[in-house]
C-alpha cells in the first residue's frame, strides 16, 4: 500500500492490507455493492495499491482481466516499490507476459490517478508503438463506468482539448505545463523540449538491431548512446524524477547491458543462479527479473507452457535463451565462457633452450605435473580477420589468431591467443609475430564477414 493523501482510510486503518484483501474479492465479483461508502472504499484502495487499481478497476472494461494473483501482483508490487523519488527501475521480463500491462500504460494510468499534475515521457522503439500505449492508457480514463463512477473529476468531455492519438492532457490538472500528462516519443529520435517527472522506456530495441546471425548491430550501439545521454537530460530533476525501463534482452551487448552491470538491488527473481550478474552497492539500478521458467516450472501456465518452452529450446536455442529466458549470455557460443580451461603454460627449458608444456597438476586428471616439449607437438596457427576496417567503429566483428598444439594423445593446448577490434596490419602483425615464435607451424586464415 503506497500512503496517498486522498486515501485517509487506508493511510490511518491499523487492518488497511486485510481491508484491501477483502476488497479485491468484492470488486471481482460481479454484484459488489455501490453505496457511497463502498465507492469511497473502492476509489481510496484504487489510489493506494496498484493491483487493485489495474486487476479491479482497469479490468472492468480493459485488457486487465487476465493478470494473475502470482506474476502480476508480484511485478505490481515491484513497480509500486520503485516509486520514490530519484529511482531509476528497470524489469525484465519474457515476452508474452504481460510486462507492458503492468508497467506502461497500466502503470501510467496508475501514475496519473495519484497525481493529476504528473508529466510522463513515454518512449519505445518506434513511435506508433508509443502511441499505442498512450491510447490504452486514455481509455481506462475516457471509456471505463467503473473508473467514472469512482472518479469523475478525470474523465475528460467530449471533444476535449489535448485529448487524442498522441497526447494526453488530464481534465482536472491544477497547474499548467507545456509537457502533456503522458508525452509518447520515438527513442532514438530528437528529445527537444521534453521534460518529465517520469520517465517510461518500453522495448526501446527490437529485431532490427540484429545482424543476420542475431548479434547487435550499429543502430542498436546508437540508441544505447542515445540512452546513455538522456536519461539525465529528460527529466525534471536528478534528485526527484523517476525513470523505468521495460524491456527484454536481445544479446550480451545489447542496449541493457550497462544496467544489468549496475545492479544495486535484485527483485522478482526465485533463481539466483539465473541471474547472470552481480548485486553491486554502488549500482544505481533496483532490477526486477524473471525467466519463463524457474524451478522446473513455467511462471505464467496459463498463457506459455512448459512443454512449449522445452520444444522452443529444441528448435530456436537463441529465442528460447534470450526472449523467454532472458539470459542472452546463454544464447550461442556464449556457453563457452562458463567452460573450464584447464592450465598450462609454454616454458623454455634453462639448459637446453628448448620450449616445452608445462600441465600444472590437476589438469586432464594429471596426479603430478607433467612436461610435454614442443618439438614433439604438431603447431596449427589459425587467425580470422574482421570483415573490414570500416566495420571496426559498427563493433560487429572482431580479430582474432591463435596457436594451438596437439600432443602424441590428441590433447590440444593454446599456446598463443589475440582478440580484438584492430586493423587489418596489426592482424597479421599478430600472425607473424606467432609464425616467428613458432616457425615449425602451419597457418590458416580465414575470411568473416559479420554483416
């Protein structure tokens, strides 16, 4: 329960919580009572709890009435939390789990009940989208009997001014603002003029900002820029705006990545181990994360079910990981990084001059360590250019040559490692200067192209 000055009932009740309870079942049923005190009970609990606003009153005559008692009131429960001043949230959730009912346009109705002066700048990837949610949010105020018998000062006349596809201007505003009540934005785009108490980014990324092999292209490093750059300049204030991110991961480097490695408080998540990142004290963003399935279960049956997730794993890896999951880190050969290396380290012999492999115990069920010379190994070096110079800045391919020795067992050890975004010279720099180091080697170089 969020204390409101219009709700004394709930503010000063000792039993306010089992008074909500007992609310959210009257109002579920279809013959709850309307006498005045009941309607000053329903309209006081509607500007105190968000699940109650959106499951009861919103769900009278809006896409609310399939929220659950579990996820939702959870993910409700999140975005209420986060409403202190200088927060910045941010939710993660897979797609087809109502993220965007709970968070955007039913949270910016929310938002705009319990206070009518409030300015919210509400941005996704393209603007149409925006507009979209701008309209659902309008009509919970505009075409809902439930929410006009409890609240007629917000129900807008006919024709109003300001009233429309794409701006919202609530009829009872005490105080003027050039910024409407809810202002929809295209991300990406010029921010001129925008000025928010809170700021609501939804899906601001999308497939376009993939590579044909579904890694980030240059477009999805320009609206994290972007991002990046405004999230100071939108709002009204550093200290008393509120910023909240909805979204759902597409890759490692996505536009989500820096918030991700800035969590200061985790919630919603059953599974830690599912979380792929660190709770950091000096984060700046409360997280609220959920996989499509955790604890062998699925989180929302009633509209994904487990045995389609488990075939979706069979048959899309990179969507079952990324958009369902929301762990793009398992998405492809991203698997590799949790695997073990075993150690080893290229020696020179201080007699003989000889190089030789140094197996520190342990390693491949070693008891004791062991010394392999070099000369006793076959050497492959192996490199794979970026695509081109002109790509270096896009990010969308790196460099990279390598050593690699087999010994007489089959086992194969990295004797020689570069990675990175560089141009074309310092590439075969690299290739030379190992071909040098081993001049015994073989080499292979082959061509990528990342498009």
């Amino acid at each position: 329960i969020s204390p409101h000055p219009l709700a004394p009932i709930f503010s000063e009740a000792s039993d306010a919580s089992s008074i909500l309870s007992d609310l959210i079942n009257e109002g579920s049923s279809a013959n709850f009572s309307t006498t005045e005190a009941m309607r000053q009970l329903f309209r006081q609990a509607g500007l105190v709890s968000l699940w109650f606003f959106l499951r009861v009153i919103a769900a009278h005559s809006g896409p609310y009435n399939e929220l659950n008692d579990q996820l939702h009131l959870d993910m409700a429960n999140f975005y209420q939390r986060s409403d202190y001043p200088g927060c910045h949230a941010a939710g993660f959730l897979f797609r087809g789990g109502f993220k965007s009912t709970v968070w955007t346009h039913g949270g910016n109705g929310w938002d705009a009940l319990r206070d009518p002066n409030i300015t919210i700048g509400l941005g996704s990837n393209i603007i149409d989208r925006s507009y979209e949610f701008l309209r659902i949010t309008e009509r919970i105020f505009d075409s809902n009997e439930l929410f006009a018998w409890l609240y007629p000062e917000y129900v807008p006349a006919k024709n109003q001014p300001h009233w429309n596809d794409t701006e919202m201007v609530l009829p009872n505003r005490t105080r003027f603002n050039a910024t409407p009540t809810i202002k929809p934005f295209a991300v990406g785009g010029s921010t001129a003029g925008i000025h928010v108490n809170k700021l609501k980014l939804d899906d601001i990324v999308g497939d376009k900002q993939l590579n044909s092999d579904r890694s980030c292209n240059s477009d999805m490093y320009r609206i994290s820029n972007w991002l990046q750059q405004n999230l100071a300049t939108l709002v009204t204030s550093w200290t008393s705006s509120r910023i909240f991110i909805v979204g759902t991961r597409y890759a490692n480097d996505d536009v989500y990545e820096p918030i991700v490695q800035s969590t200061k408080a985790l919630f919603g998540c059953t599974e830690r181990d599912l979380y792929d990142y660190e709770i950091r004290p000096d984060g700046v963003w409360d997280v609220y994360y959920r996989t499509a399935v955790e604890n062998g279960k699925a989180v929302f049956p009633e509209r994904i079910t487990l045995e389609g997730l488990e075939e979706l794993a069979k048959t899309d890896w990179w969507t079952y990981s990324t958009q369902y999951m929301n762990r793009p880190r398992a998405s492809s050969v991203n698997d590799f990084a949790s695997y073990d290396i075993r150690q080893c380290s290229l020696e020179i012999d201080p007699f003989s001059k000889s190089p030789y492999i140094q197996i520190v115990e342990g390693a491949f069920g070693q008891v004791e360590s062991e010394r392999i010379p070099l000369a006793s190994c076959s050497i492959i070096i192996a490199g794979d250019p970026a695509s081109s110079e002109s790509r270096i800045s896009a990010r969308t391919s790196r460099s990279a040559a390598i050593a690699v020795a087999t010994d007489w067992t089959g086992r194969h050890f990295i004797i020689g490692l570069e990675v990175g975004y560089v141009e074309i010279l310092a590439f075969f720099n690299w290739l030379f200067s190992m071909k040098m180091r081993f001049p015994t080697a073989s080499t292979r170089s082959e061509e990528h192209t990342s498009e």
